[in-house]
C-alpha cells in the first residue's frame, strides 16, 4: 500500500505532545522546517511529504482527498501518536478538516492555517482543471512559475530572494503526475462546512494578512463556527504565512499549545 511509503519524519522527545504538520501544495516537508526547529524543544514533530509530493511516490497519480487522509491516518496509527494536534495549511488544512470529520476521537487540537472549508467551486474546479492542461500541454516549469509568486507577500519575496529561489527551484523539480494527482483531489474534495459547528477539539485559524487566495475575512468567519476556536492574522504574510513571518507565526502556535496542553 502507497501509504506504506510516505516518507515520515520526526523529532523531539516522543513522550511530549505530538504535532502533526501537513504541508500545503505544491511544497514538501521542509515547509515546516522553522516550525519544528522550535517546536521539538518541547513537542514531539512529525511532518511528511504527502504522496507525489516531496520523495513520496506518486503511483498512478488517481489521488482523492480521502486516500490523503487515510494516509494521515497510517501515521497516526503507526507512530502510535496519542491525541496528535493536527496543524495543517492550505491543502493540508484540506486533510486535516476531513480527518476531524471522519475521526476526531483520534485527535487533540487543530491549527489551521490559510485554508479552508468549503469544497470547490465551479471557478475554482475550472482553474485545477487548467492547472493540469498546462502541465499536460506545456509542463511543470511554466504552471510553477505562475503559480508559486502567488503563494507569498510581495515583500518576502523582494526581501528574502535567496530563500524564495531555493523553494521556487524545488517545487520547479516536482514529478508532474503528483502535480495533476493533487489537483484532481483538491478538485474532488467534500465541503467539511457543515462539521465545522460540531467541532470540539481546541481550535487556532490562522492566516496571513496578505493571503490572496484564502482571504483574512473568510477564515475569520470560519473560526467563529468552530466553537473552542481562536483567529490571529500574520503580519506581513501571503498564503505562506509560517514560512513568510515564522517569528510571529511561532510564537502564536506556542501560546496557544501551552494555554490548552501544558
């Protein structure tokens, strides 16, 4: 089974808390990189590339969304991970929305991060669709190119050029199929709004001031559903809000761990 050979890593003592972080698209693990070298001083990390994306084989590339939380769920299960906070962020929020409605007995916390719960719309299902005819049609470096500058705050990128030339270069070698596998799940996913009342686990939504594509607003509103929940914004942020103000996005994750699991 594919989920068998998800590439999973960890760190930190694995008697604390255990986090979880899933990545968003097209990125890999090392999205997470700021986050869990401040977080396993006194959290147990665990971050994965999610299949096609990063080293984890893309297969035949027929991803659901459904196939990605069962993925998440083999982890859960394998590490023996007792009440994970599931911290997610954009298709990772995705996943994580899901495996709070499918198992959230399973689970202790959630942070969401630049996400959100509705699924596709018809605007959104033509764009994943273009998405893939570009890759098809054209290839990966031309869909990257267009698609990455979006994902930050102009001045991150105009300030941080040689960091932003170090992601942008390596989603730029991601395997196409894995590309178009997690555009066809985004783009067949489930609307988790109707959960979002039902929600009880401890709750953060965060997002970044400058996110053009899940708007401060719209996440605002989500964490005013969610009952045992709290929306902080990042300042200076686009849609990559840990990896643009990682400081501030830090300190946010840690107040909130300590205020609901010291």
């Amino acid at each position: 089974m594919l989920e068998k050979e998800i590439k999973i890593y960890s760190s930190g003592n694995y008697e604390n808390k255990p986090i979880i972080f899933i990545h968003g698209f097209p990125f890999d693990h090392h999205m997470w990189d700021k986050q869990v070298n401040e977080l396993a001083k006194l959290y147990y990390c665990v971050t994965y590339d999610i299949r096609g994306l990063g080293i984890s084989p893309s297969g035949d590339g027929q991803f659901t969304l459904e196939a990605f939380v069962d993925d998440l769920e083999f982890i859960i299960d394998n590490l023996k991970l007792s009440k994970p906070v599931l911290c997610g962020l954009s298709m990772g929020g995705y996943i994580s929305l899901r495996c709070v409605e499918r198992m959230e007995y399973k689970l202790g916390g959630l942070i969401l991060c630049d996400t959100k719960s509705e699924a596709d719309t018809n605007e959104g299902k033509l764009k994943r669709a273009e998405g893939i005819k570009i890759i098809n049609q054209v290839g990966v470096q031309k869909f990257i190119t267009d698609f990455i500058p979006n994902c930050f705050a102009k001045d991150f990128i105009n300030r941080n050029v040689n960091e932003y030339n170090e992601i942008l270069i390596k989603t730029l070698n991601s395997d196409p199929i894995g590309l178009k596998g997690c555009l066809l799940a985004m783009q067949g996913r489930t609307d988790v709004t109707p959960y979002l009342s039902k929600i009880q686990l401890p709750s953060l939504v965060v997002c970044g001031e400058e996110d053009k594509f899940t708007f401060p607003m719209a996440m605002k509103k989500m964490a005013e559903i969610i009952a045992n929940s709290k929306f902080v914004t990042v300042p200076g942020a686009g849609h990559m809000s840990p990896v643009e103000n990682s400081v501030f996005f830090n300190i946010t994750i840690l107040d909130f761990l300590k205020v609901n699991f010291s």
